[in-house]
C-alpha cells in the first residue's frame, strides 16, 4: 500500500482505504457539486452502480495484469499470487459438508491485502468515463448535468463505456441493483438510461 500511495498510482476518484478520503469527504464534495448545479437552475443525473459479487469474482489472472501494469513486479507479485493461488472453498451446514472446490477468482475480503487488491483492480475504471465519476471502494456513481439531450446522451455513452469495462475485465454490474436518481427543478421528462448486456 505504501508503494501505491507514495506514487499516487490510486485515482482521484477512488475515496475507499485512501488516507484523507473516505465516504464523508466524498459526500460533501458530491453535494457541494450538485448544490451548485442546482442553485443555477441545472438537472442533474446520477447513475449509481453496483458490482455484483464484487470482491468474489475479481479474474486472478486479469489483477496479476493491472499489478503489472502498476509497476508491482517480481517478488511481490509472486508473492500476491501464492497469496490468491491454491485457495479451496466448500460450504458446511449443520453437519453436512460439500465437496471442495478450487478458488479461482476473489480477492479475500477479510484480509488487509484483499480490499488493495480490489481497488488496484477496479483503479482504471474512472479513465473509461469522460466526465465525474466517484468511487468508494466497489460502489460507483456517474452523473453530470442534463440540461440537454446531448449531455443526456454523453451520461448515456459513460454508462456504456463502463459496462464495456465491466464486460471486458469480468467484473459485472448487478443491474437490478443499479439505480437512476433524477433531480431537476422544472420536473422535465426523465431519460430513461440503458445498460449493455
């Protein structure tokens, strides 16, 4: 973690595990944005996101790839991956237990290391959005003034890019639990946004 802080490798979008952020700063820096939209007469859309079994389904293989990418390399990274490989799991109730299988993907969520792991993972999300886009840890929002049908189509083409991310890096939106919050002072038809498959 000292690495990754020391080079500002995190995002500035990212307010999870991040010394002097956490989801308090990010709350006011939020409503201090849209209070000034607001003020000045602008709608407003925010599309909240929500990964779907996110610490569970992080692809090793793709996160050896971003830790690469990083600069983390060498022993490290061997090491990061004796600490992800050979992992079994089985489920047991009452006094019944299933049969063992291999853990291939996951980072461990009771671990000091597992929460790095999937922030490093998910770090180049905010590059794919043009336009703002907070995070804290695996939750996610996207939003801009809509005053227009292009701004509104702009939000749209974000949304489709971070589902593109989503679908290329095999770390899926839970698209029911994904929600639109409308705030417009005139109370104007309300787009309706549309997830990739």
């Amino acid at each position: 973690m000292k690495f990754i802080l020391t080079n500002n490798l995190f995002t500035n979008s990212q307010y999870g595990s991040c010394p002097g952020r956490s989801c308090v700063t990010q709350l006011l820096e939020v409503l201090d944005e849209w209070s000034e939209l607001i003020d000045s007469g602008f709608p407003l859309d925010s599309i909240f996101l929500d990964f779907s079994k996110a610490f569970d389904t992080v692809p090793h293989q793709r996160l050896f790839l971003k830790l690469e990418k990083l600069g983390i390399k060498g022993c490290i990274l061997n090491w990061i991956k004796s600490f992800l490989s050979g992992r079994k799991q089985c489920v047991r109730i009452n006094n019944t237990t299933s049969t063992w299988s291999d853990v291939v993907s996951g980072v461990p969520q009771g671990s000091v290391l597992g929460p790095v792991l999937f922030l490093i993972f998910i770090n180049d999300l905010s590059d794919v959005v043009e336009g703002i886009v907070k995070v804290f840890a695996d939750d996610c929002k996207v939003y801009s003034k809509v005053s227009s049908d292009y701004e509104r189509c702009k939000l749209q083409e974000n949304l489709d890019r971070l589902c593109e991310w989503s679908d290329m890096w095999k770390l899926k939106f839970n698209a029911a639990k994904c929600k639109v919050l409308h705030i417009n002072p005139d109370n104007d038809l309300q787009y309706r946004y549309t997830m990739l498959d």
